[in-house]
C-alpha cells in the first residue's frame, strides 16, 4: 500500500477526508474500504512522522489514529498536531489502556474506540463528531443503527443540550464533551431523576453491541463529572446510586 492515498474533496458531493495513521497496514486497508463504501475519501499513514506532515500541509476533516506506533505514536501525533490544529480526532486503543485513553482525551482527542473494534461503531461515531463539527451535510451519510434522530435543542434545569451538534452548555457555559460522553449524558438527561443502570448507558453511547465493561463506563462519567466541575466547582447533577447506576438531577 502506498504510504498515502490521497482524493481531493468532490465539491458537488462535498465527499468528506478521513485521515487514518495506524501501523497495521490490514486495519489501515479494512478501515479505508469501509469509509469509502460510506462515502468518504480516504488518506493512509503507517508512521506518525510521516502523517504529521501531511495533516498540516494538506488537512483532512477528521483523524483516526492508532495509539500504539513505532517511533513517533498517536499521542506524540495528537500532542504535535494540537500546537497547529483542531483537528477532530479518534483514538484507536488497546483494551485495557484507560490511562493512554485519559491523556488522550485531556490533550484534546475527541473520542477512543478500544480494539477490537466494530466499523459500524467507528463510522457512528466518525458521523457524529462531523455533525458535532459542522462538517457532515445532507443526507449521503445517513444515521447508524442505533444512533438517535437529530432532534432540538432542550434544556434540563441548568442543562442545555444540543443534539445537532453534540454540544451541551451549563449555566450558558459550554461544558466539551466527546461524542460517547455526549451519548452517556443524553441518555441520563432524557429522563431526569430516573436511575440508568451501566448496562443502559452502555446501549445508548456502543449501540452496535460491542462488549464495555463497568469500569468504562465508570470513567466517562468520571470524565464528565471533572469537565462540569471546571465550569461549575459545585457541580452534581450526575447522581451516583451505589449498585444501581447513575441518575440526572435537574433541580
């Protein structure tokens, strides 16, 4: 495969770039058909270095990147990347990498999917953080199994919640949440006071039946609890009910 294989942007079809950096030429291959198929043009990077470059000189719309890369990997990627750009990116993970997935995250990534990973939870969550963006228009990339109709913007109590664009704002403050934080939130914030058990919110943020154990759960909403905090030090309307789940107060 060549180092890069790059399309230029079909401005009647406004088809969207999707840059993948990983060193497993076979998901680099799998992944790139798969795009393509959903309608998107795709670049292939097998060395962080290399990719660096070319994302700066000639951006796509959105990077997934591989974390665990020889020489320079995906957080060297990600950190350099942020000095110039705000990119979208995913993170591709291991399983059990949760402190890789948090750095990640605090460097500013934009979502993680561990590996193995489902494509179809892949393109859901390459669509919705395009929507987020403003990137993804009309309807030639259409909604994933699983994923909610687009629907207005709402309010609970402090809260508001913006559907279109998965962004959520707190006494008028934006509060940036990734797109799977986005989805835990929606859910719990859809019926306030009502508990949501771990496997409920693990439905509605992997629709695509892809195994997450507690513990993930457990982090996002750690995530989440900390990102609210920083707007708002007295923050507590994610209620924790001690081996039941998780619950949203809008009083």
């Amino acid at each position: 495969m060549a180092e890069q294989a790059e399309a230029s942007v079909d401005t009647a079809t406004k088809r969207r770039i999707i840059a993948l950096v990983d060193d497993d030429r076979n998901i680099l291959t799998t992944v790139s058909i798969a795009l393509q198929s959903e309608g998107y043009d795709t670049r292939v990077y097998s060395e962080g270095d290399t990719a660096l470059k070319a994302l700066l000189e000639n951006p796509p719309d959105l990077g997934v990147f591989d974390i665990k890369m020889p020489r320079m990997d995906g957080m060297e990627l990600l950190r350099r990347l942020r000095e110039h750009s705000e990119l979208p990116v995913i993170f591709l993970t291991s399983k059990d990498d949760e402190r890789d997935e948090e750095a990640g995250l605090e460097m500013g990534a934009d979502d993680y999917i561990s590996k193995p990973f489902s494509l179809r939870l892949l393109l859901a969550r390459i669509r919705a953080i395009l929507r987020r963006s403003g990137l993804e228009e009309g309807e030639s990339v259409g909604t994933a199994p699983g994923e909610s109709e687009v629907g207005e913007t709402y309010a609970r109590g402090r809260l508001t919640v913006d559907p279109a664009r998965h962004q959520v704002t707190w006494d008028g403050k934006p509060v940036s949440l990734t797109v799977t934080e986005f989805l835990i939130l929606e859910a719990l914030a859809a019926r306030p006071g009502v508990i949501k058990s771990r496997n409920q919110l693990m439905d509605a943020a992997y629709p695509d039946e892809v195994y997450v154990d507690d513990r993930t759960v457990d982090s996002h909403i750690k995530r989440m609890r900390r990102k609210f905090r920083s707007v708002d030090r007295e923050f507590g309307a994610i209620e924790t009910l001690y081996g039941a789940g998780y619950s949203f107060s809008d009083g």
